[in-house]
C-alpha cells in the first residue's frame, strides 16, 4: 500500500523556524522525484519545492526562495522541507508527493494527507 504521511506541522511565531518530514512507503521512494505543495484557506493548492530522485538537484517557488529547503534521505525514504524565516502568509496545509519532475500537481503520482502550519504574526 503506498503511503506519504507528513508531520511535523504545528503553531509557530513569525519569524520562526520549522521541519517537515513526509515518510514513503509502499513504492520505491528513490526511484521518484519529491516535492512538496500547500494549500491555504480559500486558495488553490500551489507548488513549493521540488527535488530530484538523488537529491543533486532542487527547485522552488519564487516565495519560498532563500526561506525553506527541501532535501531528502533515500536510505530512511523521506523527504524534509526546512522552513524558516516563516510569514503569516506561510500557512497552509502542507503536502508532499512523489513522481516526475515538475511544478504542477499532474507531474506527481502519490501524494501525502496533509500537516497543518499556522504562522501566528
């Protein structure tokens, strides 16, 4: 059964910092580029970053650019996005997915159920 389960969501201040991980599991995770995309209230879900199968190459969206980094661990079959210098305008449900290279939630396959992160100003 293939499973993506993020954590690490939660309440933090502006200006702080947090870790998400998104675990794989059922599928070959390192045979899949990863990514990770949001949804605030109201909106459309939008892409935030992207990495390759191997890691060596990264990709992300101009308002989370110098902010958060997106890397992964093929041996424990996750992926992370650090997020710091986080902004009001940061939260979202969080979701990670897995499948080709791209920005638009067609390019992916899997998909996780969601972490909620809430930046308080």
């Amino acid at each position: 059964q293939v499973q993506l389960v993020e954590s690490g969501g939660g309440l933090v201040q502006a200006g702080g910092s947090l870790r998400l991980s998104c675990a794989a599991s059922g599928f070959t995770f390192n045979r899949y580029h990863a990514g990770w995309f949001r949804q605030a209230p109201g909106k459309e879900r939008e892409f935030v970053a992207t990495i390759t199968w191997s890691g060596g190459s990264t990709m992300y969206a101009d308002s989370v650019k110098g902010r958060f980094t997106i890397s992964r661990d093929n041996a424990k079959n996750t992926v992370y996005l650090q997020m710091n210098s986080l902004k009001p305008e940061d939260t979202a449900v969080y979701y990670c997915a897995a499948g080709d290279w791209g920005t638009e939630e067609y390019h992916y396959n899997f998909w996780g159920q969601g972490t909620q992160v809430t930046v308080s100003s």
